[in-house]
C-alpha cells in the first residue's frame, strides 16, 4: 500500500473491515470495499470462483446469531439454527430448496433442541451441539451437548449432556470423524451461552476440545491450550484437524455475578492452528498456527472437497490453501457466523449470520457427508 495508510482497530464489539482501510494515496482502494469477491491469488482464486460467480443476498433475518447449518441432501433442505435473542427461543429454520426461490420456515423437532450452535450429517442423523440450557425450556430440562436429529421422522435424541456430571459451556461446532466419534470444541467466556443468557448457570469446565465415542459413552479431552476453541474442522484425507481460537471475544466471569457481557479486542487470540491427527484417530499432535483472521475472529469452519479450508471471518467467509494462502473472501452485509454446501455437486453454498443469509455459486466443492 502506498504511505500513508491505516486500519483501526476496536477495543468493542468489532474492527473495520479491510475494506475500510484508508489509504488515500490510492483511490481505486475504494473498490475493495464494495466487491463481493477479492482474489488475493490470481490462478487459484479465479479457478475457486469459475467463469460465472454469482453472489445474492436471499434472506433477511434477525439480529439473532444464526449457527448450525447442515444440509440434508435426500430432502435438498437446510436446516440452520437462530440463537438469541430472545433466550428461550426454541425454533430452528429450515430452508426449502425445492422451492424456486427457495423458501424459509420454522422448524421444531420432537423433543426441541435449545439453541444449535455447531452441526454436521453423518450415517442419515444430524448431529448438532446444543448451546443452551436451562431448568425448564419447552417443558423439559436441557443442558449443553450433542444431539442428533433424525429429518425423516422430525425425533431428536440427547447423545451427551454432561461431563462426569459437569455441564459443559457451549458446545461450539463439531465434526463427526467416519469411526463415528464426535469432536467438539466447549469454549468458556465468548459472547453464546453465558453472555447471551441461553444457559442459566455459569461455565463449570475450563475452555477445551474433546472426542466423544458415542458406541461406548467415552468422553477424552484432545486438546486445552486454546484461549476459546470455536470451529473445528477435518480435512477430507482425515489426517488434520483446524480449530479455530476467539479468545479475541472475551468477558469477565463469575458464579456471583450476572453475565456482563464480552468484548471484542483485536490484539487478542484469532487464530486458526492445524494439527496432525494420529493414525489411530484418538489424539493430536504437531500444532502449528495456521491462519491468523485478517477480520474480526474465525467463526464458522470447514474444508472443502479438495482441502481448501473456508472460515467466517467477519463481514464475509474467507478461502484458504492447505499451506494458509489467502485465495479468496466472500464480502457481505452482515456478520457471517456460518456456512455449508448444499444442491447437486455440493457447489452452492449458503452463509448465515446476524441479519441475513446469502448465497454464493461458485466451482468450490463441500465434502459429500453421508
């Protein structure tokens, strides 16, 4: 960038986005700001977005954090999660695309699952990680865990809800390895269950990541050395594991006091870290930071058919190399929490967050859950 230019930075609830940089001794650097795609490299990023990238904003929602998205392909829906406010809130939404255009509606399972934040599809079951939980929601008693969902017959069943009696804090996001083990990261003082009153008591376990088998009822911690764990991701060759820390979101915590609400402060933890995974599929070794968030912090996380890895950062969703190349971002008007592949070859692909959902056509392909 030509001198002088410069970024700010927020101590609050987010940062400016790159496009807001001033850089006044370049006046194209303006365009940054209203592109729906930037190429940050040239060859690869163009073969990402093939010859007719198509960008449309298609729904637009509440301020609600809207999470979870799995795409079910026998019924061509996607069903996604709306968090809060208001806490409480028990249904999920369901987008219909067999409907041109496609339509959007609430949807609630038997019995409801409170506030999905993390989801995935494996073996015909949605496996989803709950984030709320409170005495009496719905008529029932939840607490933090995983559930799976059975789209055919609209049951849900409680899978996990507890650590050797401990509530867990908010199972963030999840991935189901094909040996049928479920990981999941549980962060602690980030603006979800806590802060945003989804749970009513205060986090009992420290931030950390854990496999759980669901055949035998075992529960192992992989990994505790990240500040907040919040996306987790596995590459198709099941040999890395991403996980993403947001430690940059941050709040003070205390059985004794009300939630007080977190902050964001961009000199703080917004990293995503690979890992190797061992031969056996139990545990991690070799971690390495990976990519460190160029917007806001890495919130929803996944790789793609041919390893690319795809995270929410921010106002957009931004495409990484194995090696941690920026390649491509998706800019949009809303804060993206998360994303997933839908439609015939998996080269659709929907984002959701605070205020909207949108939808990009493009040649990057999502990996086929089955």
């Amino acid at each position: 960038m030509p001198y002088h230019f410069f970024r700010n930075i927020s101590n609050g609830t987010s940062g400016p986005t790159f496009g807001s940089t001033s850089v006044p001794n370049d006046t194209s650097f303006a365009l940054v700001d209203k592109a729906d795609f930037l190429v940050f490299d040239h060859q690869r990023g163009l073969k990402i977005l093939g010859s007719n990238p198509s960008y449309d904003f298609v729904f637009e929602v509440s301020e609600a954090v809207h999470e979870a998205p799995v795409y079910v392909a026998s019924q061509n829906k996607l069903y996604l999660s709306q968090l809060t406010p208001p806490p409480g809130y028990l249904p999920q939404l369901v987008i219909d695309l067999n409907q041109d255009p496609p339509t959007l509606s609430e949807y609630i399972s038997d019995p409801p699952v409170y506030a999905p934040n993390g989801g995935t599809f494996h073996n015909g079951l949605i496996y989803w990680g709950a984030s709320g939980g409170n005495n009496s929601i719905g008529g029932t008693e939840q607490r933090v865990g995983l559930r799976t969902l059975n789209p055919e017959t609209d049951n849900s069943t409680t899978i996990l809800n507890n650590y050797f009696g401990y509530y867990f804090n908010t199972v963030d996001d999840l991935f189901v390895h094909p040996n049928g083990d479920v990981w999941f990261t549980d962060p602690v003082p980030k603006d979800y269950s806590w802060f945003n009153k989804l749970t009513d008591t205060p986090p009992q376990l420290g931030p950390a990541t854990y496999r759980f088998t669901p055949s035998t009822g075992a529960v192992h911690i992989v990994e505790d050395s990240l500040l907040q764990p919040n996306g987790i991701a596995l590459a198709p060759n099941t040999r890395t594991v991403y996980i993403s820390d947001t430690g940059a979101a941050s709040g003070p915590i205390s059985p004794f006091l009300p939630s007080l609400g977190a902050s964001f402060n961009a000199t703080g933890k917004r990293t995503i870290y690979a890992y190797d995974l061992s031969p056996c599929a139990t545990y991690l070794t070799n971690k390495r930071a990976f990519w460190l968030s160029q917007d806001r912090s890495p919130d929803g996380l996944k790789v793609a058919r041919n390893g690319y890895v795809v995270t929410g950062t921010g106002k957009g969703v931004d495409v990484l190399s194995e090696t941690g190349d920026l390649l491509v971002r998706v800019q949009t008007n809303y804060t993206v929490q998360n994303f997933a592949w839908v439609g015939k070859g998996l080269r659709e692909f929907w984002m959701m967050g605070q205020g909207g959902i949108s939808r990009v056509r493009w040649e990057l392909q999502g990996q086929e859950l089955v």
